[in-house]
C-alpha cells in the first residue's frame, strides 16, 4: 500500500501531513502465537476496505493528512530493533508531527516512549493491556514484550487499564492507584475514566495492546485472555483521554493477523482511524 487506506497521495505528502503512521513488523520475542510481523501488512488492508467519514464527529481525518512512513524492518536484535524505532520517532518529533505506529508486538513501544519522553517533560504513559509487562528483563532481554511497561514504570508517569494478567515477580513495580484491573472496571461504571484523567500529567502518550479487548472481538492476538474490555469501553476511554488530555501520539500493537477471520484487523483499523477522528475534531 502507497497510502494508509487509499487515501489521495496529496493527503499522503509528508510536509503538509499532520500526522505520521509509522509500520513496525516485528515479532522477536512472542512466546506463544507468533504472526505479529504480519499485523501491519493486515492492519493496512483492511484500512483499505473502511469508510473514511466518521459519523460520531462528523469529520473525515484524513483530510488532515496521515503520512504512511517506511517500515522499520531492523530485527537483528530487540535492542536494535527499539533504538531503530527511538531514532525514528525522534526525527519525526522534530517536525512536530502526531506520531502513530502499528505493530508488531508489544516490544515496539520501547523505543517509541523513550523517544516522547526524551520530548516532552513528565509525560504519562497510558497503557490499555491484558498483561502488565513490567518485567525488568525476560528471556535475557530488557527489550523483550513481556518487559514493554517496564521502562515506562521507571521513568514516566504509568497508568495501566484492562490487565489480568500477571507474573507474582511484577507486583514489585505495580502502582495499585494507577493500574485499573479488568475485574474492577465493570463495577465502576465509568467513574475509572475519570479517575485515569485525573491522574494524568500534561503530555501523554497511549499504547494499545489489542489483547486489552476480549477475545470474543479481538481474537487474533498472540496471548488472548479472557474477560477483556468491549469495543465501547475502549472507544469511549479513547475519547476522552484524546479530546480533555494533550495526548502527544500512540500505538497499536500485537495484531496476529488469522487469514480465517477478517474482522479484527478491521477493528484495528477503525480503532486507529477513531484515534485520529478524536485527536482532528477537538475545539
């Protein structure tokens, strides 16, 4: 694909483009279902098949331009894969671009949060996850997907949403006021999207692991687990965050494409157009 979702190349021309989508198929560390490599390349082609009006904001994003930039392909090593990944996001951020990136697992998101919060001071991380991902190192790799919220933890502002899953050994570095469980969410109604705003600093960045959903909607993830978010609850947190928050970019990441079953590359598709119609219609 030329252009994200067949939009006109003068809407795809990166000095007038507001935005940037940036392409990271990598799976080097999955444990389980591998094919996030292939998410990318699934996420584009179903975007090719998606109504570029939105009819919540009335609005069509594109018109803003969405720059669909090379691929990153290093994957030498995790750790060259996320410097790869920093380099590249920090040349876009000196052009004051709103920068997207689609994966590729979860690993991806190193590098990219290094480089918002080399940018911009006291920035708060937002991570909607089935999984914590706080693990300092796995399988010899501080880089590895299960260890994508650790840096984060460490030297940003975190605040975890969905998670249900998690290693005994990642309680070490979990804030209990800034993680909102799964189990808990429902009983809150939405007062925890309040409380999540609340506890944001002024720049903020959000990345989406698809595994947040249920696996009833999003299946095709390399760790499925059950009792995920719905498509409103994520949509709606998503509206809200964007249009009352200065949220500086974000990511989509662990799309496992499965040739059997189309639909949840189109939700990431719609998810990541939704994203880009909140972040272009805000008074």
């Amino acid at each position: 694909m030329d252009t994200f979702a067949g939009i006109p190349t003068k809407h795809n021309e990166y000095d007038s483009a507001k935005s940037v989508l940036i392409p990271v198929p990598y799976d080097g560390t999955s444990t389980w279902i591998k094919g996030a490599d292939k998410g990318p390349k699934a996420f584009l082609e179903a975007a090719m098949n998606m109504e570029l009006f939105d009819i919540e904001t009335d609005s069509e994003a594109y018109l803003n331009g969405i720059h669909l930039s090379a691929p990153i392909n290093e994957s030498t090593t995790p750790e060259s894969m996320s410097k790869a990944v920093k380099a590249k996001v920090l040349e876009y951020l000196k052009d004051e671009k709103f920068i997207t990136l689609i994966g590729g697992e979860h690993s991806i998101s190193i590098g990219s949060i290094q480089a918002f919060e080399e940018k911009y001071n006291d920035l708060t991380v937002i991570q909607l996850d089935a999984h914590a991902d706080l693990r300092p190192e796995y399988e010899g790799s501080k880089y590895n997907h299960a260890c994508a919220m650790h840096w984060a933890s460490q030297n940003c502002n975190l605040i975890q949403i969905g998670i249900r899953s998690m290693d005994i050994s990642e309680k070490a570095f979990l804030k209990p006021n800034q993680c909102f469980f799964a189990h808990n969410i429902d009983s809150m109604n939405n007062n925890w999207m309040e409380k999540v705003i609340s506890l944001c600093t002024e720049n903020v960045y959000v990345t989406i692991d698809l595994d947040a959903f249920d696996p009833s909607i999003m299946p095709s993830t390399g760790t499925p687990e059950p009792g995920g978010l719905s498509w409103h609850q994520v949509v709606e947190f998503c509206k809200q965050i964007i249009t009352r928050k200065n949220v500086k970019g974000f990511d989509i990441v662990e799309l496992c494409p499965n040739k059997h079953n189309k639909a949840p590359d189109f939700l990431a598709a719609k998810l990541y157009y939704k994203l880009l119609s909140y972040q272009f219609s805000k008074t």
